[in-house]
C-alpha cells in the first residue's frame, strides 16, 4: 500500500494548523494533475480554470477528513473527478459537440486527420494527438462514470487501482467501466472509419 508522502504529510500538517503558504504548495504541487483530470473529462473551456480552483477549495474544506495513511494524489484526483462527474450529469455547459451534431464535412476531416487510410487499427499511432480529440468528441455520447473512467485509464494513463481510487469503487468495477466505455469508443470510431471511407471511394 502507497503511503503519504513525507512532504505532503508536512504541508497537510500546516495548512491545518492555519498556514496558507502551505496549502498553496499542495496546490502548487497537484494542480497540474488536477487540470489534466479537468481538461481531458470536460473540454476545453475558459471555465476550466474556475473547475480547478473549485476541487482545490473542496479538498480545502474536507482536509481535516483526510486519512494521512494513504497518499494525498488519489484523494485529490477523487475529488476532481467526482467534481467532473456533477457537471457532465447537471449538463450546465456541455464542453464540445457530440459526434452526431458535427457536420458530414467536420466528420471527415477529423477521421481523415486522424487515419488517411481509414485504419482503425492505427489510427492511434499515425496521430495521437487528433485521435485523442476525435475520442474526447466521442466520449461525449458516453454516460458521465463510464467517461471519466476511461478519460483516467486510456487519456491519462492511471493504474486500474489509481482508477478505483478517483471513483471510489473497487479495482473490478474499474476494469468493467473502463472496458465498456472502450469497447463503445471503438465500435463507434470504426463505424465512421469505415463510413469514412466508404465515401471516398464512392
């Protein structure tokens, strides 16, 4: 088991005893990780920076909550995805269209960006960078827990275990959410793949 850091332990220890310099370098600290976790499950909007500064004043709050047996980045990251979770399920702003209310032509251009020979199978490798944007489209139609799992496992890059942990439920329900919100990301980019180059040939 991963035990808190010595020098988290510290920062955690005077931010509690009223010290605002302190918490200031937990922010410091995590705020990367934070933004990333926002960023990747939301969009890319000008209220982001408003989202990250509210996960950091939640976490504020519930420090003296804090088990300081564990380490302080999966408590912080639990608290920005469940954060995420409450925007996509109340929908106040939707970050980026859904898939199906891109034009034909925007369509095209994103898959041919991503793939020019309509290669799923590839289509990562050829371009990382715009297959991610064509995922993030994607995970749009997906519901708000299964998104955020796979936004963790597959943008991000966390352990199934740093997954359980960011939502709060076991290793196994991790792995199933993850998994689903894959198997559906990829039976829909292939469909356009193949959609995609259906057109270009007729």
């Amino acid at each position: 088991m991963r035990m808190l850091d010595s020098a988290d332990a510290t920062l955690i220890e005077f931010t509690l005893k009223g010290d605002e310099q302190a918490f200031a370098e937990l922010v410091r600290r995590y705020q990367a990780a934070v933004w990333g976790t926002v960023y990747r499950t939301l969009g890319n909007s000008s209220e982001n920076e408003d989202a990250v500064q509210e996960v950091f004043m939640r976490a504020y709050v519930s420090l003296r909550n804090f088990n300081c047996k564990y380490p302080f980045g999966p408590w912080i990251l639990r608290i920005a995805t469940n954060y995420c979770i409450d925007q996509l399920r109340r929908k106040r702003v939707r970050k980026c269209k859904l898939w199906t209310e891109l034009t034909e032509s925007e369509q095209a251009r994103m898959l041919a960006t991503v793939s020019p020979g309509g290669d799923y199978g590839h289509a990562a490798a050829y371009n990382p960078d715009h297959f991610e944007d064509v995922a993030r489209v994607l995970l749009n139609e997906l519901g708000p827990k299964h998104r955020t799992a796979f936004v963790l496992r597959e943008l991000e890059g966390h352990s199934y275990g740093e997954v359980a942990a960011a939502l709060g439920t076991s290793e196994v329900a991790a792995r199933v959410r993850v998994s689903r919100a894959r198997a559906e990301v990829q039976q829909k980019l292939r469909k356009y793949l193949d959609d995609y180059r259906s057109r270009r040939r007729g």
